[in-house]
C-alpha cells in the first residue's frame, strides 16, 4: 500500500492482473480476426488469393500489435482493467499517469508472456518485468464505477463475439461454392426428400472444413436440413480438382 496526498493505493491482486489481461487479450484478438475476416469478405474461399490473404493478415496483425501495446494508453486503463477496477500508475507517484510511451514499453513484454506471468506470481511487489522497465505499478481503482455496467460490458463483450462468430462463419461457409453443390445434391436425394417431408430450409450455420491447395480441395459439411415432417443432419463430402466444380463424393444422414 502507497500513501500519497493523503490518500491510500492498495496494490492490484494477481489474480485481477491476470483477469484483465485475459479480457484485453480477449476483446483484440476478436477485433483484429474481425477486420481481417471482413476484409477478406465471405467469398474468399471460393478463389483465394493468398497473396492478398497474407498481406492483409500481416497488415491487421501490424494493427493488432499497436492497439495491444497501446492498450491502456487512456488514463493506464485498458477494457480489461476497467472491468476489474484497476490501473497502470507511476511506480513514485500513482496519482500520475505513466506517459504513452512508458505504457506502451510496459506492455511490449507481454509478448514473453509466460515469462511475465512467472515474474508475476513469484515478485513480492506484484510487479513483472515491463513494469520493473517501465517503472509503474498496478494498483486498485479508487474511482471505479459500480459492478453492474462492469459486468454487463463483460456479459455483452461474449455475445458480440459469439453472435459475430455464428453469424460471419455460417455466411462464409453458405457463401461457398462446396455448399451450394451440396445443397443441390441434397435437394436432389430422394432418401432426404421422402424423410424430411419436403425440405423447408437450412440451419444457420453448417460445421465442417473447406480446404483449397493449389485449386485441389476437399470439403465436409455437416447441414442441417429443416423438413415438413422432420428435421435432419446431413454430412456432405466433396471434392474439387483445378479450374472444376466440386464433385460429390458421399452424403449420408
């Protein structure tokens, strides 16, 4: 505990530190596979480039390294930390906020993170290296708002990510051209047709793997296909050779 101008700053625990590095990682790892993924687009896996695949995944990682360094540049208060009512401070003075550059220092160590985490865990100061280099600490939040809006933004930070990773996946893989073959193929069996009742629509989103190599691919999806009568779970496999359509190998349900 520090006592400055009157006031006490206690210490931040491991175990918040390690919570809100979970968050923060978390929430830019999601943003930064968003971009990515909707840059590429949903048809992407109909012709990809991989070229373009790469430069735009070294562009959004370049992105994603300065927003992970730079996390707690307002105020030396990241998502994470915000949620778990802590803050980066001067290690002398922790009414002051270290400069933009001391912070994003501290956190470039982060990318030796299991070596922090050990740092961590075994500093009797709770300190890991980036703030030894840095010279801040990381104490408890004396202004921090009420756990409600702190959970809520917890509990909304997972439906986003679910709720975009149901819906980008499931119009990535509909998008395909291996799905829309077996789509066809399936509309076209007469053992789906007679068990189904007559086929209403599909799920949301198809599981399964596309793979393209060198215009080779091989592709199972597991459909599920909503009928009059009844609904069932198709496994479609297929093939594709250079500059063809895809071939249906099996189907089964």
């Amino acid at each position: 505990m520090q006592k400055t101008s009157g006031f006490q700053y206690q210490l931040a625990s491991r175990k918040r530190r390690i919570a809100a590095f979970l968050i923060d990682h978390f929430v830019i790892t999601f943003l930064i596979v968003s971009i990515t993924f909707l840059i590429l687009g949903p048809d992407y896996l109909n012709n990809p480039d991989f070229s373009k695949i790469t430069a735009v995944m070294l562009t959004t990682l370049l992105l994603g390294f300065t927003i992970y360094f730079g996390k707690d540049s307002i105020n030396g208060i990241s998502i994470g930390k915000w949620i778990f009512g802590i803050m980066v401070r001067d290690e002398d003075n922790p009414e002051v906020v270290p400069s933009i550059g001391k912070l994003f220092i501290r956190n470039i160590f982060l990318i030796i993170w299991p070596v922090e985490f050990i740092v961590l865990a075994s500093s009797n100061e709770k300190k890991r290296l980036g703030d030894n280099i840095a010279k801040t600490r990381v104490v408890k939040n004396p202004h921090k708002p009420s756990k409600t809006p702190r959970i809520l933004a917890l509990i909304l930070a997972g439906l986003i990510f679910i709720t975009f990773l149901v819906i980008f996946i499931g119009s990535v893989m509909k998008n395909s051209d291996a799905y829309k073959v077996a789509v066809e193929n399936i509309e076209q069996n007469k053992l789906i047709l007679e068990e189904t009742g007559g086929i209403t629509g599909y799920g949301i989103m198809p599981s399964g793997s596309i793979n393209i190599t060198n215009g080779f691919g091989k592709a199972q999806l597991s459909i599920t296909v909503k009928g009059i009568e009844k609904d069932v779970n198709v496994d479609v496999y297929l093939t594709k050779q250079p500059n063809e359509d895809w071939q249906l190998i099996d189907i089964n349900n």
